[in-house]
C-alpha cells in the first residue's frame, strides 16, 4: 500500500449506533479465538475465568491455536519463572473438557507449526517469510491466519456466519463479565480494541484484523510501529476503532514474576499482580470505548524515531 498516510490517517469514520439485536438465529454467533503462548491458561481457575465471564454470558465457540512454549518477551529482563498449573500435555484434553463448542483447537510450538504447513497441501509453502519490520517471521500473526481459516471453516459448516469474534491471549483474563450481547460492548464501533491483549470486533472486521501476516508488508503503519499494525489496517479499511476502558483486561501472571516486575516499575493497570481478579465477583462489562485515531499514533511514533537521543 503505496500510499500517503496523510490522506487517510484522519479519516476514521465517526462511530455508528449500535445495530439492533438479530432476529433468532443459529447458535453459537459469537466466537472467541485464542493465540500464543499459554503460559498461566494452564491454571485451571484462569480458564474457569474464561469460561465465566466471556463463553458463557456470551454462548460463544472457543477457538484456540496455542503454544505450550513458555517465555516472557526480551524486553521484560527478568528471570524465568514458571507458572503452575497442569501439565503441558493435558491442556488439550482440559480444554476439550471444559469448553463445548470447541470447533477448533491445535496445541504445538512454534517449530511445528512452521514444519507442518511446510509440509501441507501437497508441499506448498504455507509459511509467507520474513515481515520487514520483525527481524524473523511471527508465529503468532501466522496463528491468526490459521484461526480466522477455521473460522471461515466452521461457518460454512454451520451455514452461518458468526456475528461478533473476540481476539485474546490465552495468558488474560477480563476484570469484568461480558454482557450476554456483546454488540453493546462495541458501543457503535465495529472494532474496540486494548492494545495487543484483546480485540472485540464485528465478523467483517475480522477478516482484516487477523490476516495482518499477510498484509503487514503493505502497511506503512506496521512499519512505522507493531502496535498500529492490526488498527492501523482497519482505520485505512474504514472501519471505526474504538478503546477499551482502561482496566478491562489484565494479564495473569506468578506472584514471583509480579515481585520482580514491581522491583522496576509501579504494576501497570493490565497485569494481574496476585492474580487479584480471580475468582472475585466481577461487575458488568461497560460500554464506553473511546475513539482510536491513528494520526495521532502516527505522529507520535515519527516524532519519536527523528528525536535526536540524549
């Protein structure tokens, strides 16, 4: 995509009203897709607050692409701590036990997931190669590519198109409970979104949010920053971005790791220091997101590449 980004980066369209409900339709319109690596959804009680407040209120299909891997991101700079829970080799049978529907559920590192598309339709290369602004290729972007293609799978199966897909990381869980129609939730935008932790959006904005693998390449705000990646490509598609209201999703993570993070910074408001939102009686999620502008973002993040360093 060749194209100046002034021309359009200010041009999200102002946020419409919220549809009203669909007449009775098929079960199962509402999908939840998760990716990455496991880490604390190993935890039984952390996938019990998935269930909770996310598949129940909202009779949603669960669909997972995960990593048994388990590391923490470089720039974290800590020491490994490793999260209890089940064993690796039994998440699949937890999930399939815990969670109906799930129409889709692949646990395999990385490696595997790279060698078995290598391998698939007849010897094709499945696998796209490099991003220019990833010094390797992501695994995870590819792990959403797999799971929108199951998606669309699953719906030609059921002759239905699901209505609303919930984008999360398996490591999260929401300090609030989703209400039993998670339209409201969007508050008139087709796509509301916490950083890279959630993404709650219309099924036709899905189709552009979880196929970045394959379009990041077109993207100048995917190179400019990877975090304007996923909104950036909808903005320019005219969909309309909205925020989530700060601290409705929080990252779960060892009390030991919570310790080492708070020896260097204050606990943001996204990570579940203690696991301090398990378990605890949650409010009602609040429709109140906020507008995304990515002209702003862009701005910020050119300014910031041309500061001259101290």
């Amino acid at each position: 995509m060749n194209r100046d980004l002034s021309d359009r980066v200010g041009t999200a369209r102002p946020p419409r009203a919220p549809p009203r409900a669909p007449p009775a339709m098929a079960a199962r319109p509402v999908a939840v897709l998760l990716a990455g690596q496991a880490r604390t959804l190993r935890e039984p009680q952390v996938r019990q607050e998935l269930l909770k407040n996310v598949v129940r209120p909202t009779s949603a299909a669960l669909f997972a692409h995960i990593s048994p891997q388990h590391d923490y991101a470089p720039w974290h700079n800590y020491s490994f701590v490793a999260d209890a829970g089940d064993p690796e080799d039994d998440l699949a049978t937890a999930l399939h036990r815990e969670f109906d529907p799930l129409p889709y559920l692949r646990v395999e590192p990385d490696e595997q997931v790279i060698r078995r598309r290598q391998q698939s339709n007849g010897g094709s290369n499945r696998w796209y190669g490099a991003i220019p602004w990833l010094e390797r290729p992501s695994v995870l972007f590819f792990r959403w590519v797999l799971l929108l293609e199951a998606l669309e799978v699953d719906e030609r199966r059921r002759a239905n198109r699901y209505g609303v897909v919930f984008r999360l990381r398996p490591d999260l869980v929401l300090t609030c409970q989703l209400p039993a129609d998670p339209l409201t939730m969007l508050g008139g935008y087709d796509v509301v979104q916490h950083g890279d932790l959630a993404l709650f959006m219309r099924r036709e904005a899905a189709s552009i949010a979880l196929s970045m693998y394959q379009q990041a390449d077109e993207s100048q705000p995917c190179a400019l920053k990877v975090e304007l990646c996923v909104p950036g490509l909808l903005v320019l598609r005219n969909y309309s971005v909205g925020t989530m209201v700060p601290g409705t999703v929080a990252l779960v993570r060892p009390a030991a790791f919570c310790s080492q993070f708070e020896e260097r910074w204050k606990a943001p408001e996204w990570l579940a220091c203690g696991r301090k939102y398990l378990g605890q009686p949650k409010p009602r999620c609040r429709a109140a997101p906020r507008v995304w502008n990515l002209s702003e973002h862009v701005r910020y993040w050119r300014e910031k590449r041309t500061r001259p360093s101290r």
